[in-house]
C-alpha cells in the first residue's frame, strides 16, 4: 500500500510538470511575436528616407547579379555573331577564289557583297559581272547542247569558258575607261531603241512573252540581263564608231561620188570590204525580207524606206559602215546591192591601254 501511494504522488507530480510545458509551448509563439513587435523599428517622416535607404541597399544585392547576367549574355551574343560574320567570310572566300563555285547561292552573294575578280587600271573588277558572262555559257550549253560540264571533255570545255569570260569583263572594264575619257556613253533610251528595232522585224519572238522565254531558256536571263548585256555591246560599238574616224572619211568619199553620178557596182568593187558581195559591185545575191536574220537590222529598215533606184546615206550598224541601193520592190521583198566599209577591231584600241596598265587578276588559272 505504501508502494502504491508513492507511486500515485509521482504521477501526479509528472502530470502536473507535462500540464506545465503545454502551457509554456503555447505561450512561447505569442511571447516571440509580442518581442519582435517590440524590436520593430518605428517609422516616422523623420525617418523615412533613412529606410528607404535600408530597404534598396538590401535589394541591391539582388540586381547586380542580374545585371552582370544581361552583360554576359550581349557578350556572349556578340562573339557567337562575330564568330559567324567571320566564318562566312572565309567560307565564300574560299568557295570564289580557291574552288571558284559558279553556284546560285554564291551568286547571289557577290550580287550583294563587291568581291572582286581582277583590276583593270585604277578599277576593280566585281566578282559579279564576271559569273554573269560565265553562267549564260554554262546555261545555254548545258541545257541546249547537252554538256556535262563533270565529264572530261566538260571540264575542258568550262575552262575555256572560264578565261573566255573572264577575258570579257577584263575587255569591258577597258572600254568602259575609254569611254569616259572619249566622253561616249549609251543611255537607256538607246538600248530600248534598239530592241525595239530588232522586235519590228521579228527577231526576238512574236510578243514580250515570247521574247521573255526565250532568255530564260537559252541564257538563263532576264529581260534585264539582256538589256545589261547589249548596252555594253552598244557601248563598244559607240567608241569605235567615234574613235575610227578614217572609216567614216572612207564612207562619206564614197557617197559623196555617189551623189555625183558616179557608178554603185563600180565603187562597190572598188571600196567595199564585203568580200563576199564585192566581185558582184556589191549585190546581195538573194531577195531580202524584214526578217532577214543575214542583214543588219538597221539595214533593212533603211531598205524598205526607199523606191528602186534609189541610194541611203551612211547607216551604222555598229560594227560596220554601209551605203545600198535598193534594184526592185517584189511582193514585200526587195534586191538591193551595198558597199561595206569595216570598222577597225575594238582590241586596236585597247592594246596601248592594256599594255599601259596591266590587269591584275585575283582567281588562279581556270582549273580544268
């Protein structure tokens, strides 16, 4: 029994200790609040910009690192640009002037960027203009002829077509600067003049349309392209006409007699450098039509504006001189005789200038 009361006096005494700590975790959190409400700072307008202070200088440690994150990342940005800009670079760099591509895309590329091919004189020579000459070639035998340019006889056939391409645009650049100094230049006017001429004899197909399918087809050009094309033959046409001034003194001699009474046929044999029509006194030897493809087209327009008998004056077909006389009118058909007087070679005049200033050529010789 005695044992039994001890042990009752100890369970309450456990029980009233447990009862004890249960109170005190319950007051615990109310007591910590009620000490942090104590520690609070008070704010008053006194005070409030020393706060404010407090309060960005705590978040400040938070932006920077932000901020050195955003500086990393242009950096970052900028390097892999770069990085692209310069490997580009290299890779059209070796494409034009190690393996010389004559592809689409790098065309498409010079077409933007100036890479040059040669310098001609004080000029540089866009990389340009010389795969513009070179892919007609590679564009009309290729899809007309049937050439594989990977065969053997192919390879040797593009490289022909490669220094044949490259010699015109080094010929072109040429011209160009003699051109400027003789003060000789073909505006637009004139081109459209001349395919209009050539388009009323129905050379370049029945309608635009026509006339349009047909660059593409056999060149891969546009209308464009043709017209870049045969202003620059037009332009070497023009300076030869101007610079070879004893063709013209030869002409105007001989229509001068002319005007006098004197004999077509005999001054034809006489003076014409037509080898072919010269022994005949200049008779073309067969009817010719408006769309004659073996006369000039100037010469035929000429042509059919005269009666039988009757002489022109000096026509300039660019690359000759011819004075002709019209024999008879047949059913829309005429026979005629000229006298033709050559032009002297446009590399006459190029040959000082060339060997003056030598072209400086920046591809290796056209690989086979």
């Amino acid at each position: 029994m005695a044992r039994l009361g001890v042990l009752t006096a100890k369970a309450k005494v456990v029980a009233k200790a447990a009862n004890a700590k249960r109170l005190r975790r319950k007051l615990a959190p109310e007591q910590s609040m009620q000490q942090a409400i104590q520690t609070l700072p008070r704010i008053t307008n006194e005070t409030v910009a020393e706060h404010r202070e407090e309060v960005l200088s705590s978040a400040r440690k938070y932006i920077y690192p932000l901020k050195h994150s955003a500086r990393r990342v242009v950096l970052t940005s900028s390097s892999l640009f770069i990085a692209g800009v310069v490997g580009f670079f290299v890779y059209s760099l070796l494409a034009l002037y190690r393996f010389q591509s004559t592809s689409t895309f790098m065309y498409d590329i010079v077409r933007v960027i100036p890479f040059p091919v040669a310098k001609a004189g004080p000029h540089f020579i866009s990389y340009e203009s010389y795969l513009f000459e070179l892919r007609h070639y590679i564009h009309y035998y290729r899809t007309q002829e049937g050439v594989d340019f990977n065969s053997d006889s192919g390879k040797r056939q593009l490289a022909a077509f490669r220094t044949q391409a490259l010699q015109e645009v080094i010929n072109d650049a040429y011209v160009k600067q003699l051109a400027s100094e003789h003060h000789v230049s073909v505006s637009d006017a004139a081109v459209n003049n001349a395919i209009a001429q050539v388009r009323s004899q129905n050379r370049l197909g029945s309608n635009s349309q026509v006339f349009a399918d047909v660059l593409s087809e056999f060149w891969g050009w546009t209308v464009s392209d043709f017209k870049r094309e045969l202003k620059q033959q037009l332009l070497a046409q023009q300076l030869v006409s101007t610079l070879d001034t004893a063709a013209h003194s030869r002409a105007q001699n001989v229509l001068t007699q002319l005007q006098a009474g004197a004999d077509f046929a005999t001054l034809a044999r006489a003076n014409s450098d037509d080898p072919t029509t010269a022994p005949n006194g200049g008779d073309y030897g067969a009817l010719i039509d408006k769309s004659d493809r073996d006369v000039p087209p100037q010469v035929v327009q000429e042509l059919f504006k005269l009666q039988p008998g009757q002489t022109s004056g000096v026509i300039n077909t660019g690359t000759t001189l011819e004075i002709v006389k019209v024999t008879s009118i047949d059913d829309g058909k005429v026979t005629a005789s000229h006298i033709q007087f050559n032009f002297t070679s446009i590399g006459t005049y190029l040959a000082p200038l060339q060997k003056a200033q030598k072209a400086h050529i920046f591809i290796s010789h056209p690989q086979s």
